[in-house]
C-alpha cells in the first residue's frame, strides 16, 4: 500500500442503483434517441442547450446554446438554476432579437 497516495486522494465516489423512477424518466431521452430523431427529421433545426454546474455550493451556472448547423455556442452566466432564470435569459434574447429585427427591416 503507497502511504502516499492514500492520504493524498479521496476516496472514489461509489454510485447507488438507479431506481425505476428514474429509468422512467430517461426513456426517450437517450443520446441515441436523439441520433434516431435527427437521422429521422432532417428538414429540423436542432438547438442545444444545456446547464454547466460547477463545484458544489456555487450557485452560478452557466447556460450554453449551441447551434450545430451553424457551429456556434453562445453562453450565459446565470444566478442559479431555477426556470426563471433561464426564462430571463429567454425574455433578454427574445427582446434583443426583436428589436435588431425592428432596425433592420423597419429603419
């Protein structure tokens, strides 16, 4: 036994069993679900999003937007993870959008 390494590392996290519930809840949700949707429906343009949550007790998460056909990511830095703040980055982007949308077309 290296002494060392074994004050140095944490202990590895063991995963409990999945339950049914949340077996229930993946179905359909599958990376290969999704490979099967697109291969099905190409005439759709896919968006991505996502949550990245960092360590542990830190609230801010960020909230990526990826647009594969046009290979670009945008993100944003939101106070937490509840619905109202992806909805505000929603509202913003939506907002936003409109009124280049006004510039452009109606100067």
């Amino acid at each position: 036994m290296d002494l060392r390494r074994k004050v140095t590392y944490k202990e590895r996290y063991k995963s409990k069993v999945r339950s049914d519930i949340v077996n229930k809840y993946r179905e359909g949700r599958l990376y290969s679900d999704y490979i099967k949707f697109i291969a099905d429906n190409q005439h759709i343009e896919i968006s991505q999003l996502d949550l990245v949550i960092g360590k542990q007790g830190d609230n801010q998460v960020l909230l990526t937007i990826i647009f594969p056909v046009l290979n670009l990511m945008i993100g944003y830095l939101i106070p937490n993870k509840e619905p109202s703040s992806v909805a505000s980055v929603f509202n913003y982007l939506h907002h936003t959008l409109l009124n280049l949308h006004k510039k452009i077309h109606h100067p």
